[in-house]
C-alpha cells in the first residue's frame, strides 16, 4: 500500500465560455506555463498540484470544463463533489462577462447561495493566478478546520476571475 502524501483532497472546477482562458489559468497555476496557442478543451481535463496551506498538504485537483455548449451536459456533471468553482471570463469580452449569469445558473441548481468572491487574474502576465488557488483553498479548509461538512451543497466556495488575453491567443 502506497503511502499517502497529502492530508485533505479538494475538487475545484474551472468553468466559463469557450475561449476564455480557464486551460492558461490552469496551467500557469500548474506549471507555471504560458501557452499562446489556442486548443480547445474536449469535454473535461484535469491536472493535480500538491499545496501547503495551515499546516496540511492539501492535494488540489483542478477541473478545466470544456465552455462550449455542445459539452454542457458531460460538464456540468462534474459539478457535483466540487469543493470549489472558478467562474472565468475575459475582460476583453464582455459576452463572456454577460454570461457568468448562465453560468451561475448552472451551479444554482447544485448550490443554494452564492458568496462569490472577485479576483482579477492574467495567465499571460502571471498576475493573480496562484493568489487565487490559494484563496479558494483556504477558504475551503477553513470550513474544514471549522468542522463544517463539505459535502453540503450549501457550503460552495466560489472564486470568479477573469482573464485578459490581449496580445495573443490562449486556450
């Protein structure tokens, strides 16, 4: 048996329109990379990065959904078991803005309260990007380590960022 190298296992989702950046987010927090080719994502990926937060090794497990409308039903069931949600547009699209609205709709039907937290990031200019992993995580500890249960829908931690693209393509 394989020993456990983390304490406390959190599913976050990244979620927003097709185009947005959620995959650049996703791996400039992971990789700390910077990709100006844009390829769209099929459905759902996933990457897992291992933090250190209040003492715990927290094991993040990062969903990037695909935006577009196609994919709706095969992402949404994803939504179930998050402990965190990201809603990501581009600042340099407000349609992508306008439609944080849908998006909130989609993980109202899962969650009954919405305590939803701004932070302006940037994948290409490493702005803000592990700030927000890293606030999204604690505040989900901190529920933890206030004994609450995260299992409940009503207690969702939600994060919404935004991503400027100018410049170049991004996923």
């Amino acid at each position: 048996m394989a020993k456990k190298t983390y304490d406390l296992l959190f599913k976050l989702l990244l979620i927003g329109d097709s185009g947005v950046g959620k995959t650049c987010i996703l791996f400039r927090f992971s990789d700390d990379a910077f990709n100006t080719t844009f390829i769209s994502t099929i459905g759902i990926d996933f990457k897992i990065k291992t933090i250190e937060l209040k003492g715990k090794k927290i094991k993040l497990q990062i969903w990037d959904t695909a935006g577009q409308e196609r994919f709706h039903t095969i992402t949404t069931s994803y939504y179930r078991g998050a402990m965190g949600i990201m809603l990501v547009y581009d600042i340099t699209n407000p349609k992508s803005f306008d439609n944080i609205a849908k998006w909130l709709r989609n993980i109202d039907e899962i969650a009954r309260e919405h305590g939803v937290r701004f932070l302006e990031t940037s994948a290409k200019a490493n702005v803000n990007i592990e700030q927000a992993f890293i606030e999204l995580t604690d505040a989900i500890l901190s529920k933890q380590l206030a004994g609450k249960d995260q299992t409940e829908v009503s207690d969702k931690v939600r994060v919404a960022s935004a991503d400027s693209r100018s410049g170049g393509n991004c996923c």
